[in-house]
C-alpha cells in the first residue's frame, strides 16, 4: 500500500492516477471526501482528513510500505509555514514506527540555499526532519511550475501577464506532469538510502521569454508587466490571500533575482531516463485554454 498525500491536488492527483493505472494498491488523503470520488471509483483507499492532526497522520501511515508527501500550507491565514512545518514533522514522527520503507518528498528548488523566504526555507527544514529519522526517502526539489501560467488565462486574454518580478530573470521551469512523473519512476525503482533531485526542467526561461513564446504562439501581442510589489499585494490580499504569504512569496521573488541557477539536469535525467517538458511542449496545453 502506498500513501499519496496532496491526492487532489497537482502533483499527487497525476502521480495517484499514473500508479492505479499500473494496478498499484493507493490510500488516497484530502481533506474532503467528495474530492477523492474520482479517484475511489478507481480503485483508491480514501483516507479523509487532515494533515495537521499527528494521530491521522499515524493512521494514515499505518499499514503503508510506501509514502509521497507534498506539503501546502494555507495562503489565506497567514500559518502558511507554520502548517507546513507541522505536516512534516507529523510525518518525520510516524514514519519510522509505521514502517516505511520508501518515503518521496516533492519539496523545493532552493531548500538547501538561504533564500529568505518561508515558502521555500519550509520545505528545507522538513527534508532535515526527514533526513533524521533514517528513512530512505527521494526528495524532489521542483522548479518554477509551467502550469502556474494557468492563473493567467485571464488576462493573457487581454494581451498582458504580470509578476511582481524582473522580466529578464531566468528560473527553472517543470511540469507537474513531469514531477508526478519522477516520483512515480522512484516509487517503482525502490529506495536508495536519503537522495535528492533538483527538478529544473528542460531550460531557464525568463518572464520576457514566455511573453516571446505566447506571442508567436498565438500570433498577436501578449505583453509581460512588472508590477510594483504593493500593487501585487493589493491584488493579492483582494483574492483572500493572506498579507504575510504575499510577502513571503515577495522574498521568494528577490531570490529569484540574486539567484544564479546553475542545475546539473543530467542527474536526474540519467537517473530515471527523463526527458523534461520544455516551454515549447507546455505552450499548447495553455493556449488552448486562452480564450
Ligand atoms: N507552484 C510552483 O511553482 C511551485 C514550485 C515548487 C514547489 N512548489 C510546492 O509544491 C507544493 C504544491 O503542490 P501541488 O501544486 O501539487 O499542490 P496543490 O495542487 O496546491 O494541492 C494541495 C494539496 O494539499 C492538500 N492539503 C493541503 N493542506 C492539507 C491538510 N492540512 N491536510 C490534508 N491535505 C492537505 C490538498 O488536499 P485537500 O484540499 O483536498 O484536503 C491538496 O490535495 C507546495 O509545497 C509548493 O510550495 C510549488
């Protein structure tokens, strides 16, 4: 049995559904039972409930060989962090007296750097948890996501996006179809001790790059805008987002800026013969959907 966390979600909905295809026996968690229906019609064991809480996660653990832990914190009460800390020593706690053999975390590009932001700082102090209980686990640090363009439909509709971020700033990019992807390839091969992957994707691409790309795609002018930080968390805080996740991710993108990634894409690639989704390959699947 396998326990898939963030099941509804990106990465572990695409990685539940890749392994009940391949006839493998899932526990499937959220916190809401009607959102797992999909996913129990096909065979999954749902697990409701919440993350937070230790004893469910003991439960949940219990009677698992293997696990993929994703955390989210919320971004609409200001415990962001705090919440994903918690998940994750939830989980550091269990693992061991559940007897996991093979724990994949999907975490973040920059945990192992100082980055001053608790968005990305979170996901290194739980790879630290992790690490120390001694469980073999593959950690997967994942660039930018492609499908964070999917916020945008809207107003790529009206020619422009905008990010309060420098337009000629280069960050990795990947799909989560390819980090659901690789944590399935590590879940088949089996452990190897503690082990960690920098998911950086195919290339770098810069805010002004995919502005390029949209724009041939679609054959009129889509603009990238670089709006000032109070402005995006004007925005923001308007959609119930919380002040202090727009001011983490504000940190995030400074580090973005001072950031000089330098990914060896190679490892993973040999590791598990990957080849990653470039801008070119993701650009349909948004177009698409741009009105
Ligand atoms: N966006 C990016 O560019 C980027 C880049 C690198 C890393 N990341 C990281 O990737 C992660 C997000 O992954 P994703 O996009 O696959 O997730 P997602 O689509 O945002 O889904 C979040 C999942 O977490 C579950 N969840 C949240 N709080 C929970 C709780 N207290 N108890 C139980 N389940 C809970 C939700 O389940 P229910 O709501 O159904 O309960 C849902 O399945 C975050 O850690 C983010 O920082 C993002």
């Amino acid at each position: 049995m396998i326990l898939i966390t963030g099941a509804t979600g990106n990465i572990g909905g695409r990685l539940a559904k890749r392994l009940l295809d391949d006839g493998e026996q899932i526990r499937v968690v959220s916190r809401k039972t009607e959102k797992l229906a999909e996913l129990v019609g096909l065979g999954a064991e749902p697990m409701v409930g919440d993350l937070l809480d230790p004893d469910f996660v003991g439960g949940a653990l219990d009677g698992c060989e293997k696990a993929f832990l994703v955390v989210q914190g919320n971004v609409r009460n200001g415990q962001h962090y705090e919440e994903e800390l918690q998940v994750g020593e939830n989980f550091a706690n269990s693992l061991k007296s559940a007897g996991i053999s093979h724990l994949i975390f999907s975490g973040s590009m920059g945990a192992d750097k100082s980055t001053g932001s608790p968005i990305i700082e979170a996901k290194g102090e739980i790879e630290k948890m992790l690490k120390e209980t001694g469980v073999p686990a593959t950690v997967l640090r994942p660039g930018n996501f492609f499908e964070n363009m999917f916020n945008f439909l809207e107003t790529i509709s009206s020619g422009f996006f905008t990010y309060p971020l420098d337009g000629g700033v280069k960050v990795p990019y990947v799909s989560v179809d390819d980090i659901a992807r690789i944590a399935y390839k590590a879940l088949k091969r089996g452990p190897k001790g503690w082990e960690v992957y920098d998911l950086a994707g195919a290339e770098d691409y810069s805010m002004r790059d995919i502005a390029v790309a949209l724009s041939d795609k679609l054959n009129r002018m889509i603009k990238y805008v670089r709006i000032a930080d109070d402005q995006f968390v004007e925005v923001f805080t308007g959609f119930g987002i919380s002040e202090k996740f727009c001011e983490d991710m504000l940190a995030m993108f400074r580090f973005f800026e001072r950031a000089e990634f330098d990914y060896d894409r190679e490892i993973v690639a040999g590791e598990f013969d990957y080849q990653p989704m470039t801008m070119k390959q993701f650009l349909p699947k948004l177009v698409k959907m741009i009105k």
